[in-house]
C-alpha cells in the first residue's frame, strides 16, 4: 500500500514537472519573440 | 549528387532494411502485434516521435518557418498538457486490460458495434492519411532528381513493407529506433553547415536580427482570430485536443506505446515525449530561419522548385524575364537594407529603415505571387503545383552541402517516411485483423493463423497506401484537403474515448449516436470554413460528450453504474 502511494507521488511530481517545463517553454518563447521579432 | 553520395545513402537505406529483417526473426503473433510489450521507454519514446513525424516534417518544417516564421512552434504547446491526461488515464487502463488496439476497450467499455465504428473512422483517415505521406516526399524527389514518381513510390513502398512484414511491431520500434538517431543528426549537421555557410562570417546573432526584421521570429501571437491556424490560442486550446486524440486514440501511435515494457516505461516514453517535443520542433524551424537569413544575405531563388522554374521560363519567357528581374533588383535594394541595419547596430528604435524592409519584403511576395499565379493559371503545362515551400531546405542542400552530407540528408527522407509509414501500416492491419476480421469469426484463430492474416493485412494496407499515393499524382487539388483529413475524424474519435473515461453512465447505444452526430456537425463546420482545422478536434470531441450525455438522459435506461471500476 504504501509503495503504491510512494508510485502514485512520484507520477505526480513528474506531471507537475512537465506542466512547469511547459510553461518555461511558453515564456521563453515569449521573451525571445519580444527579444528578436520586430513588431511595427 | 555524386557517387559518394549515392554510395552513402544506399549504404544507410539498405542497412536498416537488413537491420529491421535481422530483428524480424523467430516471431509469434503476440511479438508481431504488439512487440511482446517488452519494449524500454527509450525504444517506445524514439517510436512515438518517430511515428509521428514523417518526412514532411523535416523537409517541409524548415520551408515553413522560411515561408511563415516560427509561429508554427504554437502547435505543439497543447502536446505536453495531453501527455499528461494519456500517462496518467490512458495508459493504465489500456496496460491493464491488455488491449491489443486502442478500439478493443471501447469494446470493453461499450459494446462491439462501438468498436467497429470507431474502428471504421480510425481506418479511413489514416489509411487515406497513410497514402498521402507516401506520396508528399515521393513528388518531391521526383521533381528535384527527375524521377519517375511511381517508381519512387514502389521504392520507398517496397523495402520498407520487407521488414514491417517480417518483424510487425518489434522491427519497427528497433528500426524507427536507428532511423530517428541517424535523421537528428543529419539535421544536426545540415545547421552547422548552413552557420558555417552564412556569407562573410555573419554571425549567428545577425542572422536573427535579419530574420527578426522580416517578423520571422513570431514564435508567440496573441492576436485572436477563428481562421487562423497558429497562434496562442489554437496552439494551446486545439494542440491539446488534436494531441490527445492522435496520441491517445489513433492506433498509430497507441500500438507504440503499449508495447512497453508495462506501465512505467509506456508512461516515461511519452512524458519524455512531452518534454523534447517543442525544443526539437524549434531546432527544425530554426534550420528554417537561419536559411531565410543565409538566401536573403546570397541570392533568393525567385521559386525553389529549379524544374518548375525552368518551365515557366521556358514557356513565358517574357514574363518570367520581367518577374526575375523585378526580383533580382528587389533582393538587392533588400541586402543594401540590411547592411545598413548591420551599421546602425539592429537599432530597433530606426523604425524607417524596418518599415523600408517589410515594404521591399511585401513587393517581393507580390513579384513572387505574380509568378505562382502563371503556374496556377498553366498548371497542366507547368505540371508542378503553385507552392514552393518542401523544396527550400533541399535546394539549399542541393545546391550548397558538400559531397557526403548531401546522400546523408536526401537518406533522411526515405527514413522519416519508413518510420512513419511502418508505424501506420502495422497499426492500420492490426486494427483491421483485430478489431474486424476476428470479431467475425465464431472460432478464435490460432497464433499462427493470426501472424498470417497480420502479415495479409500488412501487405494489404501497404498497397492501398501505394494505390492512394498514385492516385494522389493525378489529384494535385485534392492534396490540401486530405492533409486536413485526420481532423475531421479525430474529434469525435477523441469524444467517444473521453466519454468512455470520464461519463461512466454513458451506455453505448447513446456514445455511438453521438459519434455519428457529432462526425456530421464536423463535416458540415469544415464545409463552412468558418474556423481553423485545429478547432474542428475541439468541436467534435465536445460535441461526443455533450451529445453523448444528452442521449442516455433523454433515451437511455436508467441502470446500475457502469462499469469504470470493473475494468481498472
């Protein structure tokens, strides 16, 4: 039971992981669009 | 190309085709469809992204982010969201019941008849699907090289059907294994090429600020708009719904990872999955970019496809004249632009000279639409279709590479398409011997009865596919709306499987109208044209849902709850 629940966490921290991963992927091709293109 | 070249590339081809009949020996049926789920995450990560990209992708991927920037990247933000809902709620259930397609637990869930539709959906967008990615690279090769493309076709066809035959699912995943290596780095090595090839030691930076100025670098845009295909929205709200129906429902990608050795190593795939996607899609786009930048600073080809250039010159020489050297003159006052932008040090506050660039930059796109619409207008003349964007990155690699590099790149078409095409052929008879043939028949097949009518079906999809791919060569108009085909069928696919998740008192009678309903509402949006193909997987997959809920409350007997609980 409680190595289930240890599995159970672990899947959870890499899922929030992911999430996290994404959104530092968003944002930095946020900045690198504000960096590099020119917007007129 | 030249011998070395050509020596090469046969050399790599012909080694993995011995490579994957090597890996096809002593197989049972169990190993033929689904690789004795003994695969490691690493094997059934490659198998994933290998099954997902086709040889469009790395030769279309960088003429689009030439043609269009890198907004294209917007796409894959909904990936890594639906790598998550599949690892944590698809990939248990389909482990744990042992399912050999994804549709054998709707069958499960719902009832056969539930299956078979879903079944039917699945075979007839990725089966015509399958055809037009045998023909995207074929047309290309035969106009760069001037090959017969029925030949090509046969080719590519041929030798990859050897080893998917033999092996089924356990050749392709040690095959797309080796493939997808040898593809990363060729792309790998095509970038330090065109770096090193930027004219007088321009560095990397300055290709950025050239490409910046002509808003290539519009990897993120708000601006909302229902037609458009990429951008934030679409990207997020759209790439997660397309993503969870293509990795979660379609038995493509669905045969890869349930082939892994048990939950944890089919889970660690696609979470892996979700987390190199958008950096290698970059990479690609990137390649395109620093292409726009390498051809702005040397010579832009007025149209990348050399034959289809020829012809119109040859046919209108007057026009073609006029166009090229409105283009010639235009590239020119363009280079002067830019070495001024170089001088004031990509000052982003000198607005007029920017404003001076788009300017040029919107005239060329007009000299250079005047000249697609000649091939329009002649098009059974010219014989090339109007859009130049899959022969930009081989152009250059025709054109500037050094011998050795070039047979390698060229390799990697044929690879991406073995990759992609085995993974769908194998995932196309499995479905169709397991999900039709043996619900048929009254007697269970033995093993093997099953590995034969497997290795049937597999020889059968393969040649639907050449017979579509044919086809395909004499329906030029036809190609754009087939490669919008998978979303047209991949939302209420998508529906019918998240009802089966998460509406457990939804019965099957009821999922089953809604899938019918809700294909209709599909077709008609999209007839309509009123929204952006990434929104119709949002549509349709709502649309299963709510109508799905609709029909058991308003038809459906009331009764004990099914039936989640039982099959977890």
């Amino acid at each position: 039971m409680e190595h289930k629940n240890t599995e159970r966490i672990r899947w959870k921290i890499w899922y929030v992981a992911l999430l996290i991963w994404l959104i530092v992927m968003i944002i930095c091709s946020f900045l690198f669009t504000l960096k590099w293109n020119v917007a007129l | 190309m030249s011998i070395v070249d050509w020596v090469i590339m046969i050399a790599t081809l012909l080694g993995i085709v011995i490579y994957g009949v090597y890996k096809s020996r002593n197989k049972d049926a169990a190993a033929f469809i689904g690789a004795d789920r003994q695969l490691p995450w690493h094997v059934v990560l490659l198998g994933i992204m290998a099954t997902q990209a086709s040889a469009i992708t790395f030769i279309s991927g960088p003429g689009q982010a030439f043609s269009d920037g890198m907004r294209f990247l917007q796409y894959y933000f909904g990936l890594p969201l639906a790598m998550i809902v599949i690892a944590a709620v698809f990939v248990p259930l389909y482990q744990r019941l042992k399912v050999r397609t994804a549709y054998e637990f709707l069958d499960e869930r719902f009832d056969r008849p539930t299956r078979i539709f879903t079944g039917i959906l699945f075979l007839l967008s990725r089966g015509i699907s399958t055809g037009m990615s045998l023909y995207a690279p074929a047309i290309v090769l035969a106009t760069i090289f001037h090959w017969n493309i029925y030949f090509i076709i046969v080719i590519i066809t041929l030798f990859m059907l050897l080893y998917t035959y033999l092996g089924g699912a356990g050749a392709i995943a040690h095959t797309q294994k080796l493939q997808f290596v040898i593809i990363l780095s060729a792309m790998a090595l095509a970038a330090y090429f065109i770096i090193q090839l930027l004219p007088g030691d321009t560095p990397v930076r300055d290709a950025l600020h050239i490409a910046g100025a002509n808003n290539k670098l519009n990897m993120i845009t708000t601006g909302f708009d229902w037609k458009d295909k990429y951008n934030i929205y679409s990207g997020i709200i759209g790439g997660f719904f397309l993503a969870l129906s293509y990795f979660g429902t379609d038995n493509s990608q669905v045969g890869r990872y349930i082939g892994g050795k048990g939950v944890r190593e089919s889970r660690l795939g696609l979470l892996m999955n979700g987390i190199v996607k958008i950096p290698m899609q970059f990479l690609i786009l990137m390649i395109g970019i620093l292409l726009f930048s390498f051809y702005s600073l040397t010579t832009t080809p007025l149209f990348f496809n050399e034959q289809a250039e020829h012809k119109v010159a040859q046919h209108f020489p007057e026009q073609y004249d006029r166009l090229s050297a409105t283009h010639r003159q235009l590239t020119e006052q363009l280079k002067s632009r830019y070495a001024v932008l170089k001088d004031a040090g990509y000052d982003p506050g000198d607005v007029s000279v920017y404003r001076e660039i788009r300017g040029l930059d919107s005239a060329q796109k007009a000299n250079k639409n005047e000249f697609k619409k000649l091939i329009r207008e002649h098009s059974s003349l010219i014989g090339a279709s109007d859009d130049d964007t899959n022969f930009i990155f081989l152009h250059f690699v025709k054109r500037y590479l050094p011998v050795g590099t070039v047979g390698i790149i060229f390799c990697i078409i044929f690879l991406a398409s073995w990759g992609s095409i085995s993974a769908a052929l194998h995932s196309l008879a499995t479905s169709t011997l397991l999900d039709f043939h043996m619900q048929l028949k009254r007697q269970p097949y033995s093993d093997e009865q099953q590995l034969r009518w497997g290795r049937f079906y597999t020889l059968f999809w393969g040649l639907f596919s050449m017979v579509i791919a044919f086809f395909a060569t004499r329906m030029k108009s036809l190609i754009e709306a087939v490669n919008e085909l998978g979303s047209l069928f991949y939302g209420p696919i998508l529906g019918i499987f998240l009802v089966a998740f998460f509406a457990r008192r939804v019965k099957g009678r009821a999922v089953l109208a809604a899938g019918l309903v809700s294909e209709i509402v599909v077709l008609v949006v999209y007839w309509s044209d009123t929204v952006g193909f990434l929104w119709l997987n949002v549509i349709g997959s709502l649309c299963v849902v709510l109508t799905g809920l609709l029909f058991q409350v308003l038809f459906g007997k009331p009764s004990v709850l099914p039936d989640i609980k039982r099959l977890e």
